[in-house]
C-alpha cells in the first residue's frame, strides 16, 4: 500500500479451485462437487505464491478466516495454507466455517448455465423487458438478491468489528474469506456499498485471490485494493 494507507486492515477473497460445473458454467450452489485436478493444482499455485511468511497473505497477519461451508471451499483452504498455518489458526479460534459465505442459493436453477434460464423463463412469460439477471431478479425458490445482501451486510458488521480498532495497524487485522464466484462478487458490491443491481462488472479466477480495504485508514471508506506492490522473502 502506499504510505498513507499503511497498515490499514485488508480483506482477501479466495475464490475455490476449479470443479466440472466450473468448467461449463454451471450455477453450482447447494451441490457438492470435489476440486478437480486442475483446481487444486490452481489453489496450490496460489498459496506456493502469494501465502506464507512475509507473502502477500501471511498467516500471522490474520485476525480471522471465514469460510463456506460447501465441500469445494473447504478443500480450498486446506490446499491454501499449510498445515502448521491451518492448525495454528484454528487452535487460536480463528477459522469460522459460515453458512453466510454459501455461494448464492440458485434454487430451480441449480444445474443449469445462464442460456437455459433465460430460456425457460422467456417460456414462462417472465423478463419481457429485460432478460433475467441474477443480480436484479434472483432465483426461482432460491434466493433473491435481497436476502443475499442481508447475509453479506451481517457479516460484513462482523469483519468492521473486529478490524475497526486496528485501521492503522496498531495489531494485525487481516481477514480472509473462503468462497465462491458469484457470493465474492456480491460480497465486492456489497463491502463497496453498492445495491446488488449496480452495474459493477466483475471477474475474479478458480483459486484466485481479491483484495478489499479502506481509504485514509476509515471504516466507512471502504475500497477495493486494485494494485500492490509484493514484498521479499525474508531469507
């Protein structure tokens, strides 16, 4: 960070490595699906880079780490720390699995890619104006995206409570947050204060890492961290 920004708490979100329905497009909420090879071959490239010791994610630095509790994201943050990490952090009561990380519940639609909905719900006369769009229409006995951001607003509570004491880095204050596609790009709009229909295009990769933050050491500047510089390994 620059200077003035020094210190100030961040918050890391690990999107889950590749599954099958990754790689075709499937909304995959409630369904239980294994990382493929390639996933945890993404999640382990991440962590070997970016998760250690005065790496971009140290472990030490962390306040809490807050995960989905789908089978796809735990897997996620047992490749992406260490063993020692991972027992450290849990003995010390800061790994919470959540159900409010679970990735966006797609109801009727779970299984399906975007064509099909749009398909079967033109057929049932819906979106006559506009095609459907998850952000603004939610989902058919699943949620609508107004329950989606109560659950990323309480949660979102929970992390300003626990890093508000520390904006300038008077304790390390990181968190980290193991999930999905859709709920971490919720959860971007939501940290940002966005309503979940605004327009905020967004990608973020199988085993990637996001990161949020705040301006000017501020709870209620909250930013996205679009670019940083990585420190040296200490020999």
């Amino acid at each position: 960070m620059a200077d003035k920004d020094a210190g100030t708490p961040r918050v890391y979100l690990a999107r889950h490595g590749e599954t099958e329905w990754t790689k075709n497009g499937r909304y995959t909420g409630i369904t239980e699906l294994e990382l493929t090879d390639n996933g945890v071959k993404q999640v382990l490239g991440t962590s070997k880079i970016l998760v250690g010791r005065s790496k971009l994610l140290d472990p030490s630095k962390l306040a809490h780490v807050f995960i989905s509790p789908r089978t796809r994201a735990q897997a996620t943050f047992a490749l992406l720390f260490d063993g020692p990490s991972r027992d450290e952090l849990t003995q010390r009561g800061k790994v919470t699995t959540t159900e409010e990380l679970a990735e966006w519940d797609y109801g009727e639609y779970e299984g399906l890619l975007t064509g099909e909905i749009r398909a079967r719900r033109k057929e049932q006369g819906l979106d006559k104006e506009k095609p459907w769009d998850i952000w603004r229409d939610g989902c058919e006995d699943g949620e609508t995206a107004q329950q989606v951001t109560d659950r990323l607003d309480n949660l979102i509570r929970t992390i300003h409570k626990l890093q508000e004491p520390y904006m300038r880095g008077e304790k390390p204050a990181d968190v980290v947050l193991v999930a999905h596609g859709h709920l971490l790009r919720a959860f971007a709009k939501r940290w940002l204060k966005y309503p979940m229909e605004a327009p905020l295009s967004m990608m973020i990769e199988p085993g990637g890492i996001g990161i949020l933050s705040y301006q000017h050491h501020n709870i209620d500047e909250p930013a996205f961290l679009l670019g940083m510089g990585f420190p040296l390994e200490e020999k």
